[in-house]
C-alpha cells in the first residue's frame, strides 16, 4: 500500500541568534544564540513524523557531530532516516538572526552538502506522496519530479526562497500542490509581484492542482485549479521566534491531507501548525500534535 511520504531536500543545523532589545544594525548587540538541527526537507519530515504520518527523508549530512545530531533528533520525532547519506565534510548550517520580537532579520545558508546529494535512485514504490525542498540543485530536483512522474506519485514543491525558486521553475508543472509565498511566486512565473492572480492561473495552467500561496501575517490563499482562492487568516498567536513555522505549516497540511481533509481544511490545519511553532522557541516543536490540539480547542477554530 503507498502510504509514505517521501522527502527529499535540505538537513542542516540551525543557528539562531536572537537579540534582547531592539536590534542595532552594524554593531554588537546582547542576546542569546541556539543550535539544533534544521533544514526544510529535515523540519517537514519531522514534524510529519511528530504528526503520527509515515515519513522518510532522503537527504545528506556530513560525517561530524552536527551530521550525527541531526539524524538522532529526526528519528526521534519518528522519521525514518536510513535514506540520508553521510558523506565527507561538514553538515549544512542555516545561520539567522531575529530581533527581540522574533522576527527574522537576515540569514545565511550554507548548503554545499546537500547541493552534492546522489540521487542515482529514488524508490518510491511505497509512497503516497513525495516532498520536494528547494534546495536540491537543479539536475537532483529533476531527478525528483521525473522519479515521482514515473511512479505516479503526486508531488508538493516548497520552493524556500527566491533565488530557489527562480533556479527550479521550469520543474513547476503537473503537481499537487505549490506552496509559495508572494515573492517566490512572481519568481516562479517571472509576473509582477502585485499580479499573483495571474502567476496563480499560469501555474494551474501548467498542471498544478493547489497553489498554497502564504502571505505572512495576512494568513494565504488556498487556491484550487477549477475554483475560485479561499483565503485564511492567520491564526492569532504570540511570536516567540518564526523558525520553522511554514514547515510545520506544509507538515499539517500533508498530515491531514492524507487523512482525508480537502485543501481548505488542510490549510486550516497548517496555520495552526504554524501558530503553534511560532510560540515555541523550537524550530521543530517536540509536543506539536499536542499543542495543535490544544490551540484548536482553545481558540474554537
């Protein structure tokens, strides 16, 4: 029965500096830094496997204590990590800084290690659906797509950033589902970053089936081939530090997508995903099945 979900992207440690008073640019400022393991591919798997899903990454580490880290971690939130390789060198790092409100401010990715993942062979005999990060270099996420065309497997694209985005778009076509927010979506399509009604209908156009657009603070857009976009507000939530959340975000909403949920309901569940994330000082929240349904039934949404 094809009942996994297959990742396939980014594993690295994360590295959050957090001021402790309003940041001043272009100087030292007083806070406190922390390190745990990150990575889209690694943060979805994750909380997929918090989340009680069947999950398996497919990913690279290097061969140092942050490799070995990061595998202990994923596996104990219930992820399958036999498919991640060990190679030479050093783990990915994912280096942010936030405000004192948690708020990012600027980040640096260092992912030469997964930009080098072998992807000779994908099996995806067993899967029900396969997660693509971003950070896949290019020949590896056409590896990605091609794989899952072949098997038949429905394929979800979280496309990271821009430079990401604008790097895979031509990979954008016959997917399940798309989950950009406004910037990354003018990348995708190359329109006006005011004209995402119009990027949304080019990538149904190109055969996908749900475009997940985000909208930060303003919530997102389900939108659905064939139907008109339902938005989402965002659900109220007290900002401790914002690493993490859109893929706590997707997580949900595979989560209840495999169990049923139409597209709209998913999302509903995504945004409470995020809400709960976003009041963590974890990436990945280690009680997130926990706290989704504590927030859902304090909240009554």
């Amino acid at each position: 029965m094809k009942t996994w979900v297959v990742v396939v992207g980014g594993t690295n440690m994360d590295v959050v500096a957090r001021t402790s008073a309003p940041l001043v640019p272009e100087t030292s400022n007083p806070g406190h830094t922390r390190i745990s393991p990150g990575g889209v591919g690694r943060n979805i798997a994750a909380c997929l496997g918090l989340l009680g899903a069947p999950v398996r990454l497919v990913s690279a580490v290097g061969d140092d204590a942050f490799g070995a880290e990061a595998l202990r971690v994923t596996a104990e939130c219930g992820a399958d990590v036999g498919s991640v390789r060990r190679v030479p060198g050093a783990t990915g790092t994912y280096t942010a800084v936030l405000d004192d409100r948690g708020e990012l401010v600027a980040a640096v990715s260092d992912m030469a290690t997964v930009d080098a993942l072998e992807l000779e062979t994908l099996h995806l005999t067993d899967a029900g659906l396969v997660v693509l990060d971003g950070n896949l270099a290019l020949p590896q996420a056409a590896r990605v797509v091609e794989a899952a065309a072949a098997a038949g497997v429905p394929l979800a694209f979280e496309p990271v950033s821009v430079a990401k985005a604008a790097r895979l778009a031509a990979l954008v076509r016959d997917l399940l589902l798309v989950t950009p927010n406004t910037d990354e979506l003018a990348a995708l399509t190359g329109r006006p970053l005011g004209d995402w009604r119009s990027s949304v209908a080019e990538l149904h156009d190109r055969g996908v089936e749900h475009v997940w657009l985000r909208t930060g603070a303003e919530g997102s857009w389900m939108c659905t081939r064939g139907q008109e976009p339902v938005h989402l507000a965002a659900e109220p939530a007290t900002v401790v530090d914002v690493t993490g959340a859109g893929d706590a975000m997707l997580a949900a909403w595979i989560a209840a997508w495999l169990h049923g949920a139409d597209a709209v309901e998913a999302a509903r569940q995504g945004h409470r995903a995020a809400a709960v994330t976003i009041e963590s000082p974890h990436t990945v929240r280690p009680d997130l099945a926990a706290a989704i349904e504590k927030h859902t039934s304090e909240k009554g949404s």
